[in-house]
C-alpha cells in the first residue's frame, strides 16, 4: 500500500470546521482502513477510506488508496474512477500511474477517441504533456521571451530577432494551450463507466434503442445530465443515455 504518511495529510486537509476530535476520529478511521488493507479485507478497507472522502477529504494518496483497494476487490470500474480523481492531484505520482496503466489494461473497451485524429496530430504536446508541464513551459517560456526582449532593447542585436520570435511564438502557443487546458477542466466533464457492461440508449426508458455497450472502467465525456440519466460520449459518433448510477463523475 502507498505510504503510511498520507495519514498525515488526511489529518490536515480535515475541512477547516471540524473539530479536533472530528479530525481524531478521521485519523482513526484512516488506520483502521489501513489495517483493513494490509489484512486483505478489501470491503472494510474501502468503507474506511471512502467515508474519510465523504467527509470532505480532497486528497491525491487517500484516491490512490482507494483505487488500490478497489483494484484488490475485483472492482475495475470504481478502481479506474478514483485513481482518475487521485491524477487530478498527483499527476507525476510513477506508483499511480503504475497502477493506472495496469488497471487500464482490464478494461475490455478500448479508450475513445473523443478528439477528432487530426487535431490530436497537429496539436500532439497538449495530449503528450500533462497540464502541469504545459503552465511550466508556458512559464519558462514566458520568462525565457522578457529576458530575450530586454536583451534585444539594451543591446540592439538583430540577430537576435528570430529567437526572439522563436521565443514569442512558442510562449504563445504554450500560454494559449495552458489557458484551453484550464477551461477544459473546469467546464468539460468526465466519468468512468462502472458496472461490468451498460447499454447505452437513445433515451431514459429501458426499451430505449440500445445504441452500444460499455465496460466497466471506460472514460467518456458527460454531455448532459437529468435527474436519473447522463449523456455520455464514448468518441466523436457514439453518444446516448446510460443510468446516473451507472457511472461515476471524475
């Protein structure tokens, strides 16, 4: 199990209200789920952490173990969903990506294609690097371009110009695809499929047409949501209803 010090950081990130003795209590809870691992009683395990998320914890390792613990239990679809909650806090984790990677490799769907190919060719850093190393090369860039033009003011070089439009474009190109990242996160939505299989239909009622099936653990993008049911889209032509239950919101 990924190191004993998240019990730590579960104790700090306790929301501010809570108590001492709250905090106590989610630091107890926490040993008892890890005492519950390390005796292979996946369940007990998952109750312990999953009710220290509830409570408000936010945190990368407590995801992670949860992700392990649901891997252990034969659960792919929960296992995939918290460890894609676990990478929005600890992206460069090498054990959860690990972890991730092998977890992927259960799934029976292969992952779907939501971006049309051709940007995902002309525009290949943003799906190479993660969003993190995008914001520090648009950073570094940045930084990289104010030096080149205080350079250029002072010592009026001309050779210098076309690295310094070099400079430019790419703090450009880099400052925008940063900006896109962050929309993206915050305003496109994922989740991940979680039963074993799921018809996904044309509408709400179960005599539906059925449209096509996924497996648990499959990621597709939320396009919209009632009160019972989600439009999920698996790639760019398979789109229909699935069971709010059916799946999970990353």
């Amino acid at each position: 199990m990924k190191r004993l010090a998240i019990l730590l950081a579960v104790m700090v990130l306790v929301p501010p209200a809570a108590s001492f003795v709250s905090a106590s209590e989610t630091a107890r809870t926490f040993i008892e789920g890890a005492e519950a691992y390390r005796n292979g009683d996946w369940p007990q395990a998952i109750a312990a952490f999953e009710s220290i998320a509830v409570q408000g914890v936010d945190n990368g390792q407590l995801y992670y173990n949860l992700g392990n613990a649901y891997l252990k239990n034969d659960d792919i679809g929960r296992a995939i969903l918290w460890y894609e909650r676990a990478l929005k806090h600890i992206p460069d984790d090498p054990d959860l990506r690990f972890n991730y990677d092998y977890a992927l490799t259960l799934t029976k769907d292969e992952g779907g294609a939501q971006t049309s190919p051709l940007l995902q060719i002309l525009f290949f850093w943003k799906f190479q690097l993660s969003p993190a190393s995008v914001r520090w090369l648009a950073v570094m860039l940045n930084a990289a371009l104010w030096i080149g033009l205080t350079i250029l003011a002072v010592r009026r070089k001309p050779l210098l110009r076309p690295t310094v439009v070099l400079l430019a474009l790419a703090a450009i190109l880099f400052s925008a695809t940063a900006v896109f990242n962050y929309v993206e996160l915050s305003r496109i939505r994922h989740a991940v499929i979680l039963p074993a299989e799921v018809a996904v239909r044309s509408g709400f009622a179960d005599s539906a047409t059925q449209l096509f099936l996924l497996h648990a653990g499959t990621k597709v993008r939320v396009e919209r949501e009632s009160d019972t049911h989600v439009m999920v889209r698996y790639t760019a032509e398979k789109i229909g209803w699935v069971k709010k239950a059916d799946v999970g919101i990353i």
